[in-house]
C-alpha cells in the first residue's frame, strides 16, 4: 500500500510553525516597525526645525517612502500571519480578506476560537480562493461554525474547480470535505479538539 | 491643546513627545499601557487622549482603556494610534465613540501640521480618519457596490472620500478649493446615486452613512 502523503494526524512540527509565524509577525510590528515609524516622526520634527522650504518638502518624501516601505512590511506581515486573525479569530480576519475581493462575499462567523496553527491554516486557503475570485463573481458565503469537536466550514458560490487548496487543507488537517449535489457548497469538517 | 499618551513602543512615544512639544501641546502626562493611562487621567483634564491600539493590557490595551475613559469622562477627544489601518479596527473605535474620535497610522501624524491638524478636528467634535484607510474603502467597496461608485463623478468621489475621511462640509471645501455650497451639491448628488439616507444635516451620522455603506458588512460574529 503507498504511504499517505497527508497525515491524518497534525503533527507537533506543524502547529509550531504556525506559532512561529505568529511570533515573526509580532517581531515585524515590535520591531523594524516600530523604529521606522519613530524615524517618520523624527524627520517631521527636522522639518519643523528647518528654514529651508525646499528641505522640507525633500524630508516630505522620504516621509512618504517611509509610508511605502511600512506598507510593504504589512504586506509581509500578512503573509505571515494575520495580526487580526491573532487577536480577533478567523471572522473578521477573513472578513478583511473578503473587503478586498473582486465580489460579494459573506462571512457568517462564530466567536469561537480554534488555535494558531487550525485558524492559520484554515485561514490561508480561504484567503486563496476568495482572492482567485474574478470581477463580476457571483456572491460567495463563508460560514464558520464549531459543531462537536469539529469546525465546520461551508462555502457557497464558488466556481467548483476552484476549491482544491480547501480541500487539501481540511485533509491534510485530518478532516473531510463534502461537496454538495450541485457542486456549489462545499462543506469541509476539521476536527478542533 | 492638553494631551495625554499611552504607548508601550519607548522609541516611538518618545518621539511622539517631542513632536507634540514642537507643535506647542501640553503633554500632561506620557505612559506605556492602557491601565496607566486610565489611572494617569482620573486626576489630570486633558483635552485628547492619544493611545496606541496594540498594547498592554494585550492583545489591544487602547481600545479597552478608550472605553473605560469614555464612560469615566466623555469630553476627552481619543485619537487612536495604529501601525494598521483597517476597518475592523474602525468599526470597534466607531463603537466606543463617533464623535471627538480619530484613527491614524503612526508614520502618518509625523508632522507638526498634521499632527496638530488631527488634535484640532477631534477636539472640536469631528471623527477624524486615516486617509489612507479613507481612501481604500473608497476605491474598493465590498464587490456588489463598485457599480454604483463607478457612476459618481470625479469629483463626487473626491467628495466621497473626504466624507470618509470624516471631514465636515468646510473642511472638504477648504481641500477642494470650492464652496460649502459646492460641497453640498455633490454630497446631496452623491446620496442620491448611492441611495442613501439624506440626512446630511448631523455630521457624525452622515460619516457613519457613508463608511457602513462602503464597509457593507457589520460585525455581528
């Protein structure tokens, strides 16, 4: 028999690398920046200072290219791990997600809290396939509830070839997926402990 | 202006202290969490608390401590700081208070002006709110809602986004160089095309309008 590629079981190593991704976020916000932030206000206490209109308006700019770099390490941060997935759960982290998306898209959430690594997975391939989501899309729900021991994830109004990353996920996390008659909702149960 | 702040980044509070000095603020007092800050202005009138979102009491110590200094003394102006501009944040500031409230990025009050610009609009009542954050609500409404914005005029969306910034009818025609009157007009033309409530005579309520109506979904998780 070949061996299962995807272990039914979420192994130690995995839920650390989630919290690791937690704590590299954390590191991003505390540290470079804080520091360019700080530089911003620094530059703008120079430009109070100086006489010259012309410096001022340099000092503006690089300002801005400060913004633009803090920007960038959001973008990374993101990347790595929500800071509203963190502090607020999968709701208003996917919520955010869907406030981006190029269609309607529902979050219908629970306040229950899942853990780093559940949440973290869960979270990017939801991302992933809201963000796939064509101009002009029909409408698209996530619902998120804990029934048991189990979350349970139900998405409608995705096209159904594009629900491969989800399903991945919820195997790999020792759960299954259904996929309704008409394809259009996919319900995917992930045991939570 | 008499202001008070909490934030528990040293370099980045100290900063901010000379900024706000450079400008010609009273600092009355400068804390590193939201149980400080608290404790700091049951004894000392301020005219704006200046707090950090993302401090302790963790996970977010300012929009606790905002509440507590709500209930306690209401005429305090809250500008909140952030090193991230988004609408769930929003909505929970929006929560704690729509009037005499602000939201900005840090590296976004780094000037005397806009700095001082900030305190002043919270300080006489308005909600004051990121541009940038402003901007982005604007230019990507929740999917079904970028229809409608795309019939508003260039000038109408101008307008749109200075309303979401919070700015009063003045205050959009001070940016945009026309008249209150002016202002008006488009805003009028704007709720029209939006199908929006036009009760554009209380400010707060029409900030609201407008930002629920470019959010489009609620916090009800």
């Amino acid at each position: 028999m070949a061996p299962d590629p995807l272990p039914a079981v979420l192994p130690g190593g995995a839920d650390d690398a989630w919290h690791q991704r937690m704590r590299l976020e954390r590191e991003l916000h505390d540290g470079p920046a804080l520091r360019l932030s700080a530089l911003a206000l620094r530059l703008g206490l120079l430009s109070h200072r100086c006489q010259d209109p012309t410096l001022a308006e340099g000092i503006g700019e690089v300002q801005d290219e400060l913004h633009a770099v803090l920007e960038e390490l959001r973008n990374l941060a993101g990347k790595l791990y929500p800071p509203l997935l963190d502090e607020a759960g999968l709701g208003p982290a996917l919520r955010q997600v869907a406030e981006h998306a190029d269609a309607p898209v529902a979050i219908v959430d629970t306040s229950e809290r899942f853990g780093p690594a559940l949440e973290g997975a869960t979270y990017f391939a939801v991302a992933e396939c809201l963000a796939a989501l064509p101009v002009g899309a029909p409408a698209v729900e996530v619902a998120i509830s804990r029934e048991g021991d189990e979350l349970v994830l139900a998405v409608t109004g995705l096209e159904p070839g594009s629900t491969g990353r989800l399903q991945e996920t919820a195997r790999s996390l020792g759960g299954r997926t259904d996929v309704g008659p008409s394809g259009s909702v996919v319900t995917a149960r992930i045991p939570c402990a | 202006m008499r202001v008070a702040l909490a934030e528990d980044g040293a370099l980045f509070r100290e900063g901010l202290q000379m900024l706000l000095e450079a400008a010609g603020h009273e600092i009355v007092g400068s804390v590193a969490d939201g149980d400080a800050i608290v404790r700091l202005l049951a004894t000392e009138p301020v005219d704006v608390a200046i707090l950090d979102i993302r401090m302790p009491p963790e996970p977010d110590g300012g929009l606790t401590a905002a509440e507590r200094l709500r209930a306690l003394h209401p005429d305090i102006g809250l500008l909140f700081l952030s090193h991230y501009a988004e609408s769930h944040y929003l909505m929970r500031i929006l929560g704690i208070g729509t009037e005499r409230v602000g939201y900005r990025l840090k590296e976004k009050v780094g000037s005397v002006d806009v700095l001082s610009d900030t305190l002043a609009r919270i300080d006489s009542g308005e909600i004051v709110i990121e541009p940038v954050l402003a901007k982005r609500l604007v230019e990507k409404p929740q999917g079904d809602r970028k229809g409608l914005i795309a019939a508003l005029s260039e000038r109408e969306v101008d307008v749109l986004r200075l309303m979401a910034e919070g700015r009063s009818n003045n205050g959009i025609a001070g940016q945009l160089f026309v008249t209150p009157k002016a202002v008006e007009k488009h805003i009028a033309s704007i709720f029209d095309k939006l199908g929006l409530q036009a009760d554009t005579a209380a400010h707060h309520r029409r900030v609201l309008a407008v930002l629920t109506y470019l959010r489009a979904q609620r916090e009800d998780g």
